[in-house]
C-alpha cells in the first residue's frame, strides 16, 4: 500500500468522489462486499444519470458512490454500516480525522478537530468517540497467554491540589495520604492495564477498586491465567491471584528495584506514563463514563506501535465495519 500522509490524503482526495474511491480502496482492496447479505459477487456500479452526480430529494448534488447487490438487490455504499453511516459532515473530512487519530501518539482533541475542520464542538466530539469505537477490540477476545504485565494507575487530579473556594464547599473533603488502601482516601480512578509482553497487545480497564478479588475477575477475563507468566509489583493484591498462575515474579519498587533479569512492569509503567501525559496534556479533562472509550484508544495504538502509520490506519479502516454508534447510545 503507498504511504499515507497529511499531503498525500491533501493531493489525492480533492472530492468527496475521491473520498470515496479512497475509502472503497481501503475497505474492498480486492472486490467490494455487500454489507447487508455478505455477498462477494460482481456487484455493479449505479452510474449517476446526472455528470455532475446524483441529486437528493431536496435537490442537492451527492458524489457519493453506490453500489447494487447481484444477489439481495439492495443499494448500498462503502458507508453502509460502518462509523460513517448516516454523517452529514463529508467523508473527506472523516479521512483525515481518522488517520489523524491512528497517528497521532498523543490523540486528538475533540477541540482541535472543531477548529482543523470547522465543525461544532458537539459533532467534533461525536466523530472522536465514533473512531474510538471502531479502535475497540472486538468481542469476544482471545485470552492473553504467556508473560503477561500486571499494574494499576489511578486517573484525575489530586484533590489537595484543588484551589481554596473548591475544597471549602465540598460536602466531604477528600485526604489523600501516601499508601492509603483502595479508593478509600482519594476519588481518582482506577485503572488496570495487561500487556502481553511477547506480542505487544494492551488490555485496559477502568475498574470499581484495586482489590485482589476485582482484578481477579477482570485477569481471568482477558488471561489464560494457568499456562501463563504474570509479573506485577509487590502489591499485596496479587499474592493470592497469583498462586492461579504457572508462575508469578514481582519486582520490589518499594526497595528501588525496577528489573531483575526479564522480570519488570516497565511495559506496563511506559503505557501509563503515555496515558497520561496525553490525557493532560491533549484532552485535558476525561469523564469517568466515557475514561474506557479513551483507554481503547491507547490500547489500540500500544498493540500498533510498531506499524506504520499508514498500516495502522488500514487496520483502523478494516475495523469500522459493524461499530455504529449513535448519540443516543453515547449519551446513555
């Protein structure tokens, strides 16, 4: 596949036709499916009867491209039942947010998206989350085997650090102490990151508390946790948990020991401190109700750092199939 970049998508893609062309290149690199009954045959093409392309009911002219099924004879678009169906905002502009999003270490602000691409906030925020879903790993998930990395990381601000007027109407103040046991002296948010350290892949998490028997459940999970190696810190957490394991290897922060031979939660420490650098620094603020959206979307590009950014946007593309989401279920 030819590299992709901002200039190339910029040269080539100067039509929503171009869009596309691009788009069916990506999905159907062979020969296009139909998405409402699977079929693989010769699908036609309806050329529009007007050069300029098809006119709407309200007169408007559409360049999109539509196909027609040889075999359940429904029309349909390289859009259909994708993140994309049913946008009004153009696929160009889709294009180069999603590439953006699969590119970008750091993310991409619902923000910046508003001011790159002149739309409003609350449909730059809307095609952020839509991306985010087709990031997720889809259902149901083989289980990670081998060694596995084991760590929590808690999300929010510090409540001490809060200015004076803030902490002063709070119903409870919150006291933050150092070693304090889980959830109980701070309102952060927990979250549990697994990282194969053989292929790469991250699964994370945001969880109700750190205790043993709450990362048990989310470990058997992901995890086939009797043919596989776990390594954590020294949390006492994971004693008993990892007694389920072929074996179990810690190493002891507490003592300045970060490393002992293979044994470490670096992968785990590095995929955090990416994490939140990008939270504070690009998004700034993340609910609580959607921190998972977003941890799937680090996730997604920690298990595809080492494609090309090109390779990971195919990869996001390939995955936009059967991901709809609509405003109504985003908002709960």
């Amino acid at each position: 596949m030819e590299r992709i970049t901002i200039g190339s998508l910029a040269t080539k893609i100067t039509s929503e036709a171009d869009a596309y062309s691009f788009m069916e290149a990506l999905r159907w690199p062979e020969q296009p499916v139909c998405p409402h009954c699977g079929s693989i045959n010769d699908h036609y093409f309806l050329t529009p009867k007007a050069p300029e392309g098809r006119k709407t009911r309200t007169g408007s002219v559409s360049e999109r491209r539509v196909w027609k099924c040889k075999d359940c004879r429904r029309q349909f678009s390289v859009l259909t039942g994708t993140i994309f169906h049913g946008s009004k905002v153009p696929l160009r502009t889709w294009l180069f947010v999603v590439f953006e999003m699969a590119a970008n270490k750091n993310g991409l602000a619902a923000r910046e998206i508003e001011r790159k691409y002149g739309v409003s906030p609350k449909t730059a925020w809307y095609m952020a989350h839509r991306v985010r879903e087709a990031m997720k790993t889809r259902a149901p998930l083989a289980l990670l085997s081998g060694t596995v990395v084991a760590d929590e990381a808690w999300i929010g601000g510090d409540p001490n650090r809060r200015n004076a007027r803030t902490r002063r109407n709070m119903e409870q103040p919150v006291k933050v102490t150092p070693g304090s046991l889980p959830n109980r002296h701070t309102e952060k948010t927990p979250v549990l990151s697994l990282i194969n350290a053989e292929t790469g892949e991250a699964r994370s998490k945001v969880v109700a508390d750190v205790s043993g028997a709450t990362l048990r459940k989310v470990i058997a999970e992901n995890v086939a946790m009797s043919g596989s190696r776990l390594m954590t810190d020294e949390g006492s957490q994971y004693i008993v948990l990892g007694r389920e394991f072929a074996s179990h290897e810690t190493v002891n922060h507490s003592q300045d020991e970060y490393a002992r031979g293979d044994v470490s939660t670096n992968l785990a420490e590095g995929y955090f401190s990416q994490l939140k650098r990008s939270l504070d620094g690009t998004h700034h603020h993340v609910s609580v109700e959607h921190l998972d959206r977003y941890l799937a979307e680090f996730d997604f590009r920690y298990s595809s750092r080492k494609l090309t950014d090109t390779q990971r946007t195919a990869r996001l593309m390939g995955q936009t199939t059967g991901r709809r989401l609509t405003y109504k279920r985003l908002k709960g």
